[in-house]
C-alpha cells in the first residue's frame, strides 16, 4: 500500500514587492523562490525511505507540508490514502520537526502526558506508554520529573522521538533526526529507525548525513533546490558495479611506481607508503604482477562501490548547471 | 578599574552636564508655573472637558467621579472658604456632578460648602437645581434647596416651590408634605416641632417601648408649651407697643390683644391626649396611663367625649396608630381666640419678677403658675439664707432688706404683692402668700 | 472535548508561570487595600461607596490586563518558538487548539478576577462588622465595655478578619448580605465581557506579533466601551444636517459608515454593572439595596460574540503558514 503519495506537489513563496536587501531597497517584480516544484513522491508500506539534499532542497518543506504545518501553492499529496489534514490518519502517525522547540516547562513525563491526551490516549494507556519509551529511548530516570528546561540537546532529541512512537504509529516522519548529535546518538537513532523498521513500520526521513542513510534506507529521493534530481531504491541507484580500486603498497621501486601510474588514476606518496587509486581490473592485475614479481610489499586492496555521497554529488552538480533560467510563478 | 578608562570618564562627564543643563532649564520653567495660581479654571474643569474626561475613563467614570470628590473635599478641607478660592470649587463641583450625574451628596454638599458657607447662594442653587434634574424621584436635594430659600434667603416662594417638587419625590418621607404646607404658616417652626415630636410618641406607643413614649411625650408637651408662649409673646409685643413703658399686670391683659382676640390656631394638648387614648383603646390596646399624664394637663371628660364623636365619624380606622399621625395632629388643632390653655396642670401666669432682664435672669415673664410659687419658694429661701448670713457676719440682723443686698432692692414679688421683712424675727414673707411653709432647710432664726 | 481541554490546562499551566499575573494580582490587592483608607477620606453618607466602586472598577480592569498581557503571547509564541509543529502533527484540529488556548486563557482569567472579588468582599464583610456602631453594639450586647487596647478589641478584630474571608468565599457562591448584595452579578457580567476582550485577544495573537496584539486589543477595548458615543456622534451628524432625511453624499456614506460601526463593535458598556450596583434602586428607596437586574439576552449577546470572535480566530488560524 502507497503510505505517502504527493502529486506534482509545489510551494512557491512570493516576497515583499519592497525589501531591503544589503542595506539597498530593493523592488521585487514576481519575485517568487520555488521551494518545490512539481514533487511526485510514492512511499510504500513499510519501506525506510530517506529524503537527501543539500540545505535549502526543500526536504523541510515537503515534510511540513505533509503533517499540515505548510500548505502548498498547487499540487496534493495523500497519507495513507486520505487526503491531508485527515486526523484519523494524524492519530497513526508521529512526528518529529528539526531542531525540536518543546514547552520547557513542563516536565519529562507531564510533556508526554499532554500529547498523549492529545492521542486520546486513556489514562493507564499513557502511564504505561511513557514508562516504556523513556526505556525505549534511552532517557535516564530522574528525566522524567525534570522539566524540560534542563534537558540537554541529546535528551530533548530523545524524547521527541519518544512523543514522536508515543502511539504506537505505522508511519513515523523525522526532519533530520541526527542533526546535532555526536556519534553515538547518531548510531542510537540509527538503531531505533532500523528497530522500527523491523517492526513493520514505515520510516520517512530527512537527513543530509548520506553515511548514514545509506546504511538504514531502503529506498531515496533526492531533492535540490525543490526538484526531485533521484528517486529510487538504493540498490538500483548505486549499482554493485565497483568503481575503482584502492590499493596501498609499501617499499615499492620507483620503476615500479612509474609502471603501476600508467594505468592508476590517483597517486599519493605517504612516507614509505603508496596510495593507488586503479580504475580497472587490468590495472589491479598490473599492480599483483608487480608486486609478485617483488617488486614492493602489498599493505591493502580495497575494492571501491559507488557511494551514496558520489552518487549525490555528481546529481546535485550536473542538476545545477542545466538550471539557468528563472521559472515564473504557477497559479495557485 | 577598566571602567574608568578615559573614554567612559570623559562620556560621564558629558553626561551630567547635560542632565545639569536640563535640570536648571526645568527648574526655571516650574518656578514660572508655580507663580500662576489660577491653575484649577483653567484645565479640565471648563465646561466641555468634564464631558471629555468622562469618555476618557473608560467606562470607570464611578472611580474618576470618586477621585474628584476626594479632591474636592480635601481642597476645602481644613482651611474652610475664602472668597478666592470659592470658584475653583464650585467648578469641581460642576465638573464632578457631571461625571457621575447620580451622586447626590455633591449635590447637597456642594450646596453646603459653595452656599451656605461660602456665601454664593446663587451657585448653591445652580447645583442644586442640576442635581433635581439628574435626579428626579429623590427628595434630599429640592428639600436643601427649600431649606436655603426659606432660612437663609428668606425667599418663601421659592421656597414652597423647591418643596412641592420635593414632595412629588418618589422617596419623599411622610413629614415632608407637612413641612411644605409649615410654609404658609407663620408659626412653622413650632408645626415642626410638635409634628416630630408627636411622630416619636406614637412611634413608641406603637412599639411599646416606654423610654421612648416617656420622652416623646415630655418633648411634645415641651413643644406645645413653647408654641404657646411664642403665641403669648407676640402678644406681649403687641401690648407694649400700645401701651408703651407699661406691663401687664396680671396675664389676663394680654387676652385684649388683637393677636389674641382675632383667632390663632393652636394644639389643644388635652384633646391630643384624648385622642390618642381613644384610638388605643378602639385598636384593643391599653389607653394612656394615669401614670403616664400625671405631670400634664388631664383630658377632661368633654374632652374625651369630643374624642369619640370624632373617632366615629371622619376615621376609616387604618391598622397602625403611627399611620394616623396626620389626622391627630389635624384634628387637635383648634382656633382660640383667649388665651391658650397650658399643657401642664398648671395655667399661664404673669410673673412681674422677670418682666425685665435682671442680673442673669431670662425675660420670661410668662410662666405656669406651680412655676411662679415655685420661683416665689425659691426667693424667699434665698433671702432668708442672705439674712442668715448677714448675722453670722454683721452679729445682728439688718433692718431692712436693702441692707442685705448690694444693689438697691427692688425685685418685684411674683405675685404683684409685697415682700414683708421683720427685722426683728429676721424673716423675710410675702404678703401674698403669708403662711408659705419653706421646704425643710437651715432654721431661719427665731420663729416670729 | 478532551483534547480541548488537554491543550486548556496546558495553557493554564504555562500561563501561571507568567510573573506578570502575580505583579497584577498583587497590584489589585493594594488597590483595594488603598481604598479603605481613600473611604475615610471622604464624609460620604453613602456607605462604603468608594470602596465599592474603587474595588469593582479594578476587578474589571486588571482582569482586562491579564486577559491582554497573557494572552497577546500565547498564540504568537507557539509559532515562534515552533512549538506548534509537534501539537499540529497531532490528531487535533487547529481549531480544536485554539479553542483550548481559548479557554486555557479564560480560567487563567477567570480564577484571578475570583480572587480579588474573595478579597474584595471580604474587605467589604470585614468593614461591615468593625464599624464603630458594630462594635459598639456588640461590646454592649456582651455587657463588657472595652478600650482600643485591650485584647478583647484585637481578639475581636482577628475573629471578624477570619469570619470575613470565609464570607468572602462564600459570596462567590451566591452568599449575600446587604453590603454585598448583587455585586456578584456585577463581577459575573464583567466576566463576560472579560470572554469577549479574551477572544480578541487571540484572535489577534494569531497573526499579529505580541506588542501588536496588545495596541489592537486595547483599541477594541476603548472603542467598546465609547460605544453608545459612537452612536451619538452620528446623532450629532444628522442634527448638524437637520434630520436623517437631509444626509447627502459623503455625509451620508459617513453617517451610515459610523452606524455600521457601532452595530459592529462589542458594545462593552452593557455589561458594565457597576452604576446600577452602587445606585442600586436609586429612584425609590432612601437608602438603596443595590438592585442588578441581569437581562439573559445581554449574556447571550456577549457569549455570541466571543463565540464570533473565536470563529474569526479560527479562520485566520486556519489559513496560516507556519514557517
């Protein structure tokens, strides 16, 4: 079943016809910034779906627009089949907005409560629930009676995530759920995306840390400057071809160096040490002739994939050179 | 120490400097404005700005009314009106009856302070004749009004016409309408006095309360007793503007007098008291007790029969004695035209000892006769106490009465009769009352 | 109806935490303490009046304050503060949230102006019973005479203290003796106009920033309650043009202009009570009780309007962008 569908989804805003720009005024004629221009997106049940960009892509917008923050200038989109807006839907979904902002004066529990009232949760219900994802998420005891003023950023992340699975939601959305947190909170978010996963629920999430989506998405669309430049599962995208070869020898001659840099891409002296890069399998077969003849020790050899990063890149910048023109405003 | 770095010296400096600047520039402007006293004619209490400081209020013009009346009263507090500072006043009075159009003690007070104290009767009553305008159905302040016109400004038409308005008051009180009616009469005082205290008697017989009934009846016949010496001193003017450098010589002349003769109206006490007994005992209660009238003049049979013809035909008897308060006091009104009867046992009797101011002694010649014996018993006891004295002193009696006294003797007897003195037996009688027995005191001497 | 009332005691919750509502609560108890001695000032016949009318007028207008100063940020920090992101992604209706922030704001309201009426009344109780009279006839009926300084004096003073907060309280019950008879409907009939200023309150808090907010809220205040002004001054253009009939053109638009307004605005004074409370039955009886008379199509009209208001308010909230 399709869980998210958005049709030729667009959000333009329109400026001020004056504004002061670099301390100049400036007059605006249909000065418009597209922030999404005609997104078609499926997500399907189940499935992690990661939505990649750089900043300013228009990955936010499309997540706001989605849980009804935002409404968009043409276009629709759908939850579970059912328009937007639809709080039968919201009741099966959780969310978590970047950079969350909570009530900090509420306390960790009283925070929790109050949404889950807002769930319609029954009183039992929420005591149980809250229990279970302050073990869910990690949050320490004395969490729940501090009030969130004193939460740090990790802990406040936790326990949006925490109101974010407070009802036990088939579709749980995340704006860049690792934003700000060092390495181990980001594995530990990893974990639980890969835990709900397994679950059976759906995960759409935006993210710019392509490492990591890379490792937990089942299927991407990246966004650039509000177009939608890929979109597709990972393995279809990035093929299993490999790429080129990484290889690193040591006590090398230099006659063999100059013979190994004919058919090797990139070079790099390192003390005794070589870095190759080859980009054929003729030249890792030059590279192992050379150094079985003796000629120099091999360290390592590493065969190279396509990343998603490369991938990525090669997307965005080959997208940015063909938009030149300026697009005029759509009607509403 | 950083803060004292040259820039942030040299930047204090400046600054009280110009705070210094700015300082003595307003001290010069203040000064100016404390010169000009008329402030208070000049803002916000001109005419329109009341109006104006109303709407401005916001719908809490109760508090800025309140506000105002506490400046008003404080302004004139202490240190009472002079004649400079009456206007101001009287705006803020203006101006505060027109934010809150409903306060009747501005009104009066107003009238008090600006009228009668302050000597402007005219703008007294400007604000009182606002005050009937915003507030039609209360009677408090027409009657201050009726109250100034009759007393102070000796106005009594104006007088009777503040009262007819304040008579058609919704909360007129009953004695009101009585009041207005004084105004006609030249006695009106007396009406009022009688009336009030009449009110309080039958107040207290109606709820039993005996302190009260016992007072109200003693200021009652009190009154009565007054409204019949004014009537009796009217005639006393009268006669001694006819017959001039002449006294009466006994209480029967003044009878002659037109004020007499031609008819005066006047509470007859006996047949007031025989009213109300009546009316008690047809209400199933207890009449009057002997008790009760014992020091007064007791109604006479006649007077008791007049009272149950009069009970029978002109009453629809009402449930309550203080409702008849108007009728009882209608119907003891008669027309004399002899002298009036006394209200106490004792009829009116001329007392030649206080035709003239004497030495502290009152002018009131007229009096109940058990007050003349009583100011006959008095003297005679004085003087034998003074003979008593002299002989302690002198070591013998004197000779004649002149002796004793520093003045020369020339008391008049209150009888009209002779004092009699033995310088022998050194006592002192009067040849009208020549076997007075004195009450038991000091032993006068020898017997004679 | 749950959900509304989760997102009221939020806003309740966030709303006590305000300092502003203790500066102000405390404020309106030094008013009314001031204006007992203000009374002894005055040589008004007229018992307790200005207390009364001192007292009543600040209940309704520090009530008016906190509905201002609480409620121009209620809507307009959620936004800011984007806290409104997590409350929107959930089942609840936009509409839905700001009917609770409605009623969140209108019991933060409300429970402050019953407290300064407990306050109030019970000053009112407790001047009542140590008037000198009231002393005087109680010391006498006990048969005990008593100096200032003696303790019978002060124990007497502490007891009514306590007596009268208990009335107090129990005023707001409908408990009522003659020094407080009906000033509870006075303080019933400011409260809702309070529900009507709340309203447009968040309405404008929902797309005007919170200084904004305030100026709007205080000219709707002000042009409320000059209402019945409003219409006179288009008496005032029709006197100048001798009769309606006479109104040309611009006067004309004016005058039809300037009655639309005042059809249109919260007519507040309506529900300004406190004449009627201190004149009471002013027309017939020497010494008034104040007589209130409550009109149940006034109440109504002041419950539909903020019920408009709040509409407004949804509608604006609805269509908002949140950036």
């Amino acid at each position: 079943m399709i869980i998210v569908e958005t049709n030729k989804l667009s959000k333009i805003y329109t400026h001020d016809f004056i504004d002061i720009e670099h301390g100049r005024l400036k007059f605006n004629f249909m000065r418009n910034t597209i922030a999404l221009n005609k997104l078609d997106l499926q997500v399907h049940e189940g499935e992690s779906f990661g939505l990649l960009g750089p900043n300013g892509a228009g990955k936010s917008t499309t997540i706001k627009i989605l849980m009804g923050i935002l409404f968009p200038t043409s276009g629709s989109a759908m939850l579970m089949g059912k328009p937007l807006g639809n709080t039968q839907v919201k009741s099966k979904i959780g969310f978590l907005p970047e950079n969350p902002f909570f009530y900090d004066y509420l306390k960790g529990w009283e925070f929790l409560d109050f949404y889950g009232r807002l769930y319609g949760m029954p009183k039992k219900q929420r005591r149980q629930k809250i229990e279970e994802l302050f073990d869910l998420v990690r949050l320490p005891a004395h969490a729940s009676n501090l009030p969130l003023k004193g939460y740090s950023k990790g802990m406040l992340q936790r326990i949006g995530l925490a109101q974010a699975l407070l009802n036990n939601p088939q579709l749980v959305i995340l704006d860049e759920p690792q934003s700000g947190l060092d390495p181990l909170g980001r594995k530990e978010i990893r974990d639980i995306i890969l835990s709900l996963k397994s679950q059976g629920k759906t995960v759409f999430f935006s993210s710019h840390i392509l490492s990591d989506a890379e490792m937990i998405c089942d299927k991407v669309a990246i966004l650039n400057k509000g177009e939608l430049v890929a979109c597709g599962e990972l393995k279809e995208l990035l093929s299993n071809k490999v790429r080129d070869y990484e290889a690193v020898v040591t006590e090398i001659s230099p006659a063999g160096v100059d013979k190994l840099k004919k058919s090797a891409t990139n070079v790099v002296f390192h003390e005794s040490e070589v870095l190759l890069r080859l980009n054929s399998e003729e030249a890792v077969r030059v590279l192992l002739q050379t150094v079985a003849a003796g000629d120099g020790r091999l360290i390592s050899l590493t065969p190279r994939r396509d990343s998603l990063e490369e991938f990525f890149i090669r997307k965005v910048t080959n997208r940015s050179e063909k938009q030149t023109t300026k697009v005029k405003a759509t009607k509403k | 120490m950083k803060f004292l770095s040259w820039r942030n010296i040299v930047y204090l400096v400046v600054f009280f400097c110009c705070i210094g600047f700015t300082v003595t520039q307003q001290l010069k402007e203040m000064k100016k404005v404390s010169l000009t006293t008329v402030f208070f004619d000049k803002w916000a209490f001109s005419g329109r700005s009341a109006d104006m400081l109303k709407k401005m209020s916001l719908g809490y013009d109760l508090v800025l009314a309140d506000i105002l009346w506490l400046r008003t009263i404080q302004s004139f507090g202490g240190r009472g009106m002079s004649q400079r500072d009456w206007k101001p006043v009287y705006y803020q009075f203006d101006a505060l009856t027109d934010i809150d159009p409903s306060m009747e003690s501005a009104y009066s007070f107003g009238n008090m302070v600006i009228g009668d104290e302050g000597g402007h009767q005219k703008e007294g009553l400007d604000l009182i004749n606002k005050g009937m305008k915003n507030l039609p159905y209360r009677y408090r302040v027409p009657f201050e009004g009726m109250y100034v016109s009759n007393w102070t400004l000796n106005n009594r038409d104006q007088a009777r016409w503040y009262g007819r308005v304040a008579v058609k008051a919704l909360n007129a009180p009953d004695w009101l309408p009585r009041m207005v009616a004084y105004l006609d009469i030249e006695a009106g005082q007396y009406f009022v006095g009688v009336d009030q205290y009449l009110g309080n008697f039958l107040q207290g017989l109606a709820t039993e309360q005996d302190h009260i009934l016992t007072l109200g009846l003693s200021r009652l016949i009190d009154a009565i007793d007054k409204w019949n010496l004014s009537v009796m001193d009217k005639a006393l003017t009268e006669f001694e503007t006819a017959h001039p450098g002449m006294e009466p010589k006994q209480i029967e002349d003044l009878a002659q007098t037109d004020t007499i003769k031609s008819g005066y109206k006047i509470i007859d006490s006996r047949r007031m008291l025989a009213l109300v007994d009546t009316i008690q005992r047809r209400l199933k209660k207890d009449g009057l007790s002997a008790d009760l009238i014992k020091n007064y003049a007791i109604p006479t049979k006649a007077d008791f029969d007049w009272a149950n013809s009069v009970t029978t035909k002109s009453f629809v008897l009402k449930t309550r004695l203080t409702d008849l308060q108007n009728e009882i006091f209608n119907l003891s009104i008669i027309t004399k035209n002899d002298l009036p009867n006394s209200p106490y046992p004792s009829a009116y009797v001329w007392n030649p000892m206080f035709a003239k101011p004497r030495s502290g002694m009152p002018e009131q010649p007229i009096m109940n006769e058990a007050k003349r014996l009583e100011t006959l018993t008095s003297m005679l006891q004085s003087f034998n106490d003074e003979i008593k004295n002299f002989k302690t002193r002198e070591n013998r009696l004197p000779n004649n009465l002149d002796e004793i006294f520093d003045t020369k003797f020339v008391t008049p007897e209150p009888y009209g009769g002779e004092w009699l003195y033995d310088n022998k037996t050194g006592v002192v009688k009067s040849s009208t009352h020549s076997d007075l027995k004195l009450p038991e005191g000091e032993p006068t001497g020898e017997q004679g | 109806m749950n959900k509304v009332l989760a997102v009221a005691l939020n806003t309740f919750r966030e709303a006590v935490r305000n300092k502003i509502l203790y500066f102000l609560l405390l404020f309106s108890m030094l008013i009314i303490g001031f204006s007992t001695f203000l009374s002894d000032l005055s040589i008004n016949e007229a018992q307790n009046k200005l207390i009364k009318d001192i007292g009543l007028s600040s209940i309704d207008f520090i009530g008016f304050l906190i509905a201002v100063l609480v409620g121009i940020n209620l809507i307009y920090n959620e936004i800011e503060r984007r806290t409104i992101y997590t409350i929107v992604s959930k089942p609840i209706d936009r509409p839905q949230f700001i009917w609770g922030k409605y009623i969140g704001l209108l019991i933060t309201v409300y429970v402050n102006v019953l407290i300064m009426s407990i306050v109030f009344f019970s000053v009112l109780y407790f001047r009542d019973s140590t008037a000198p009279d009231a002393i005087q006839k109680h010391f006498q009926d006990a048969g005990e005479t008593v100096t200032s300084s003696s303790f019978a004096y002060y124990w007497f003073h502490v007891k009514a203290l306590f007596i009268s907060a208990g009335k107090g309280i129990a005023t707001i019950f409908g408990y009522s003796e003659q020094i407080t008879h009906h000033l509870m409907r006075v303080v019933g009939m400011s409260m809702i106009s309070l529900a009507v200023i709340t309203a447009f309150a968040i309405l404008y808090s929902t797309f005007a920033t919170p200084t904004l907010s305030a100026v709007y809220t205080f000219l709707t205040f002000i042009i409320g309650t000059m209402c019945n002004d409003i219409v006179r001054y288009a008496d005032t253009i029709a006197k100048n043009a001798n009769g309606v009939e006479n109104l040309v053109g611009v006067a004309y638009l004016k005058y039809k202009l300037v009655w639309l307004g005042a059809l249109l605005v919260p007519n507040l004074e309506l529900f300004n009570k406190r004449r009627d409370a201190v004149y009471g039955m002013w027309d017939v009886m020497e010494n008034p009780i104040p007589n209130v008379p409550i009109d149940g199509v006034t109440i109504a009209y002041g419950i539909v309007y903020a019920i408009g208001v709040m509409c407004l308010a949804c509608l604006v909230f609805n269509r908002r962008n949140f950036k």
